[in-house]
C-alpha cells in the first residue's frame, strides 16, 4: 500500500504547494511512483501542474467522463451525496514531463463538504447516516493510488484548522509542516502544538469507535508520524541565511525543539529515533531548508516545471545572468535531492 504523505500548516502562503509539487516530482525522478493529491479547494497544485492558464477549460472541472470521476470532489461524491455507487479511483492525468507523477485533480466544491465532514466527525459515529464520511477521503485515496500503483502520495491541504485537513492529518501516515522564516510561523508552531494532539485523540477514538470501524468506509486506525519539517524562502547572503532570516530560522527551531516535538512525543506522533538516525537527519532540524528562488519562482509556474528542471531557455536568461541563476539551481536541486533521499529512507522503513 502506498504511504501518504500530508503537508500541513493552516497558516497560509508558507510553500505547502511549492513543496508538494518540487518534492513530489523528486521523488518520482528517484524511481518512485507518486501521486499528487489537491485537497485545497483554491486547486493551486491542480493549476501548478496543468498550467494556471489551463485551468478553465480543465478537464477535471467537468467532474466525470464515461461515468468515472476526474478530481477528488467527484470522487467523493458517492459517499458524500449518498450515492448508491461505490467510490471508485479518480481518473489521474500523467504530470508532463515526469513519467512517475500523477495527479489528483483538485476542485473548488470541496469546500461544500467541509461542513459536513465537521458534523460527521463531531458525532463521531452516533449519526448512523454520516458514519462512511470519515473514513472516505483515505478510502478514495487508497483505491485511486491501487489504481495506479502508487509508492507515495503527497497530499496537499489548505490553510485552515477545519474539519477535511483534521481527517487527511489524522488518516496520514507521515506530515510535513512547511513554515516560513517570520513571526508568523513561530505563532503557528504554538497553534499546532496545541491542535495535532487533540486531534490525534481525536482519531484514536475514531478509530476505535464500533459504528466507523464497520462503516462501509471503516474509518482507518492510523497513527500520523512527524516527518519533519520545511523552511522555504529565506533570503541568503553569501551562501547562508542573513541574519534577519537566521534569527526567524533560529526560533523557529527552538519552537520544533522545544514545544513541538516534546509535545508529538507525548502523543505517540513522532517516528522511532533509529528511524531519523538512519535516514540521516534529525527531526529538530528542517528536513528542507531552502531559499528564496527569486525570479526562478515565476518562470517554474510559467512552465509547469520545478525549479530544478528549468532549461537555459526557460529561464529565458543569458550570459552571466544565466551562468548566476543556473548556479542557484543546481543548489536548489541538491536540497531537494537531500530532502527526498531522507524521504525515502523513512518511506522504506516505514513501509518495510
Ligand atoms: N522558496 C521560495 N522562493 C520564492 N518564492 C516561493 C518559495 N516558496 C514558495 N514561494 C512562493 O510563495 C507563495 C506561497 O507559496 P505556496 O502557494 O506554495 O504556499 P502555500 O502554503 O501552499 O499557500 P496556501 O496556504 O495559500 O495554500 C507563492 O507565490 C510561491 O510561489
Ligand atoms: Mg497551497
């Protein structure tokens, strides 16, 4: 079975999607196969990969062809519009350019089932009629990934505490918290202290409870683990993080440190340490750090592609601008190569 891989932070605009599709992408170049789910109902993944220009005449949005589902809303429909029919996989389009990375198309009406996941997930099982909720977002995950014979997926989530992040989290089995170097993000270091434990209990409960275990889609017992987490977009002079962003990179660590991890420990979320030993890491500090790509950013959207594989032409740069910008580059590409190697080991591992 594929392991599932969320990314979240319900703080916005910290490189949840940007980490998903370079992080993605470099898995599959690493033999994996990966999927890219879009569970943001503001689809930037989905426009990221089919090109934002695209997206209007995409096919997903139309939501079915020959009676098969084209994005995760549709494939959640069965369960959530009470359906007769089973959730089957999602048709998932082939990201171009990348023969091991599929996607799993997003879509805006996700947001209409939120509301009612929250209902489901409150009552957690005393309403016979909503008990196949909660367990269907991994059951439609699982059966699309069978489909395509999937290693890994990467889910990305919206930035918000709701009910649809609460289950993707707690059905996961390894998260990732992007965060940028700002005030901010330390605020949301103490935010999410206090939340991923309560919803772990949450979801022991869940899982444990008799009417959503027999559901007809059995909410999984699952027990999410800490990855690691990313730092994106600091500014660098001469190779290293200025001193404004290393101050924010510093407390940020000691937030992981100190309040995070401690707090994952207590509620059995974080992996065994011979696990971050030997995938060559250690979980305090980002599994990811990277800078800010600068112009790069925009012609990586531009062509649908990763910073790292940008072509000299791409970028549409020349001589030294190029020679400067290339350099950057290969450094980009190295700290994702890094971060999915370590990736990597954990999934084994884990998956093992
Ligand atoms: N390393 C980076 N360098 C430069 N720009 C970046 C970097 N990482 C992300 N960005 C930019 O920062 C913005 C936010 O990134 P992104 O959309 O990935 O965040 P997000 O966490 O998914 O946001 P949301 O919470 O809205 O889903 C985007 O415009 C993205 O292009
Ligand atoms: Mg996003």
């Amino acid at each position: 079975m594929a392991i599932i891989i969320s990314l979240f932070n319900h703080k916005g605009g910290v490189s949840k999607t940007t980490t998903a599709f370079n992080l993605g992408w470099m898995l599959a170049r690493y033999g994996k196969r990966v999927l890219l789910v879009d569970c943001d109902p503001q689809c930037n993944l989905t426009g990221m990969v089919l090109g934002l220009e695209d997206m209007e005449t995409a096919e997903s949005i139309l939501g079915t062809k020959d009676g098969r589902p084209l994005n995760i809303r549709e494939g959640l429909a069965p369960a959530f519009e009470s359906r007769p029919s089973l959730i089957e996989a999602v048709v998932c389009p082939k990201v171009p350019g990348n023969d091991k990375l599929w996607l799993m198309p997003g879509h805006i009406g996700l947001a209409e089932y939120e509301v009612t996941l929250g209902i489901a997930q409150e009552l957690s099982g005393s309403l016979v009629t909503l008990r196949n909720l909660p367990g269907s977002l991994r059951y439609l995950i699982d059966k699309t990934s069978a489909a395509y014979g999937i290693d890994i997926v990467i889910v990305d989530m919206s930035p918000s505490l709701g009910a649809v992040n609460q289950n993707l989290l707690t059905t996961s089995d390894l998260f990732i918290v992007p965060m940028h170097p700002d005030y901010f993000s330390t605020m949301a270091i103490k935010s999410l202290t206090s939340v991923l434990p309560k919803w772990k209990a949450w979801a022991d409960a869940a899982s444990a409870n008799s009417v959503l275990r027999d559901a007809e889609y059995p909410f999984p017992p699952k027990s999410p683990k800490f990855l690691g987490y990313v730092v994106q977009k600091y500014r660098p002079r001469a190779g290293v993080p200025s001193k404004a962003f290393q101050t924010w990179i510093n407390q940020l660590e000691d937030g992981v440190a100190n309040i995070f991890i401690p707090a994952l420990e207590k509620c059995k979320m974080m992996l065994s340490s011979d696990i971050y030993i030997n995938a060559g890491y250690d979980p305090n500090q980002p599994i990811l750090q990277m800078p800010d790509f600068n112009s790069l950013i925009a012609r990586s959207q531009e062509h649908q592609v990763p910073i790292f594989e940008l072509t000299a032409a791409q970028m549409e740069q020349v001589g030294s601008v190029l020679a400067s910008s290339q350099a950057s580059q290969n450094n980009f590409k190295e700290l994702f190569k890094v971060a999915a190697e370590r990736t990597i080991r954990v999934v084994d591992a884990i998956g093992a």
